[in-house]
C-alpha cells in the first residue's frame, strides 16, 4: 500500500509523536506489568506529594523537559527514564519507517520494535518475561502477516518453530543438567519472534542472542556470572531480534560476500 501524498515531514512528525506516545505507555508497562499492578487504572500520580499527574503534565516528550524532570506540585525529581523511554519510543517508530516505508509494513515493525524494548527491559530488571506482551505480539505478529511480505503462512510456522526450538532445548537442558535452562516467558517471547519475522528469522535471532548473551556472560559479567547465574537470556534475544529485523538482510549479503 502507497503511502497518500502527505509531504516526508508529515510521515516523520507521525511517527515521532506516536512513538511517542507508545514510548509514554511503555513506562506504565516495564513499571506495572512485572509488578502485577493494573495498567489501566489508577492514573499516574507523584510519589512525593501523591497528586495525580495532569495530562498537560503527561505529555511525551515536552513535558518532562518543560517541568525539567520535576514535580508541578512539590518538585520532586521524576526519574529520566520517562523521558529516555519516550525518546526510545519514537527512535522506535523512525527506525521502522526509514526501514520498511510508511507502509503496514513500516506500522508492524514499529509495534514490533516497541513491544521488544519492553519486553527487554521488563527482563534485564526483572527475570520476567510478561505474557501479557508476548501474547499481544503473537496475536499482531500473525495478523500483520496478512498483509506484509512475512505471510501468514511463514508467520504461523515462524510462531511454532520459535516455541518449539526452546521447548526442545529446555527439555534437554532439563535432561543433561536436571534443572530448566529456559522459562515459560522464552517461549513465549520466540513464539512472537516467529509471528512477527517469519520462519527464517527464528534461527537467526536464536544464533545472535546465544552470541551476545555469551559476549556479556564473559565481559561484563566476567566474575559475577557463573554456570548457576541466570541470564536474562529474553533481552539478549530482543537485541538479536531488532538487529535482525533492522539489518538481517544486510548482514546476510556480507556475510556471504566473505566466501
Ligand atoms: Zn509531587
């Protein structure tokens, strides 16, 4: 589908603002969902003096900057990663557009790009993959298909092999090591993977989150991880899944261009 003859600026005007808001709903999400708290209601309100945020108050974006991270009321300093994620939200939104155009497409991948940052955050904090999100984004992943290159044949099979691959490879770990590598919320974050990406891309974000959860285990984590650490292996798969998506193709070509 074409996009109508708006002019480039109002496409990326839509997009920041939206991601925007996104972003702005996505802070409810990474701080109430781990905590089993309502995402809908009560309203935000202060931790310091209790008022409840205005919506001139609430506004991605500008507020925060206008309010300088601070209270209307009693000044108390909100945290920037309100601000930090609203920004995320829109780079969310941008990154899908000048990928795949102002497409349903370009629509898919930025849902898909929002609903991965905040499922890897919510897991980098937490250990917590929320079912809420994974099952949203298996239920968009695979009514997107229809309508973009992934198919809802390739998106289907994409769903069964993410879910299946880390079933096996738990039970097995289960069998060799007598306790469960990978959890309930693994599963359910490749079966997403699969829904959105297709069946190709599931091997490969598999590939890329061992890679870099391995790279961290042995840099970063270097002393404070051992062989009984958890990992939060979801985040690493988030990151392999955004590169993938954004550069998958990219990295083929060279890849190949190396033989
Ligand atoms: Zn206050």
């Amino acid at each position: 589908m074409a996009a109508p003859a708006y002019p480039m600026w109002f496409w990326i005007a839509m997009a920041t603002i939206l991601g925007a808001c996104f972003g702005s709903f996505s802070n409810v999400l990474v701080y109430r969902l781990p905590r089993n708290l309502s995402v809908v209601g009560p309203r935000s309100f202060c931790p310091g003096c209790k008022n409840q945020v205005s919506w001139y108050d609430n506004i991605p974006l500008l507020s925060w900057i206008i309010l300088r991270g601070n209270c209307r009321h009693c000044g108390t300093g909100i945290s920037p990663r309100y601000l930090v994620l609203e920004v995320a939200g829109a780079g969310c939104a941008l990154g899908a557009f000048a990928r795949f155009g102002v497409t349903i497409e370009g629509v898919s991948a930025a849902l898909y790009l929002i609903l991965l940052l905040d499922i890897a955050i919510i897991d980098w904090q937490h250990m917590i993959i929320p079912h809420t999100l994974t099952i949203c984004g298996m239920v968009l992943g695979l009514a997107f298909s229809f309508f973009t290159p992934v198919g809802q044949v390739d998106s289907f099979l994409g769903l069964a092999l993410g879910a299946g691959i880390i079933l096996a490879v738990s039970y097995g770990y289960k069998l060799l090591r007598g306790v469960v590598g990978m959890g309930g919320g693994d599963v359910m974050l490749m079966a997403m993977v699969g829904a959105f990406q297709g069946l190709w891309a599931v091997p490969a974000v598999l590939f890329g989150g061992a890679v870099m959860g391995t790279i961290y285990a042995v840099t970063v984590g270097r002393g404070k991880v051992s062989g009984e650490t958890k990992l939060p292996f979801g985040t690493f798969l988030c990151a392999a899944a955004l590169l993938v998506l954004l550069a998958g193709d990219w990295i083929w070509t060279t890849y190949l261009t190396l033989f």
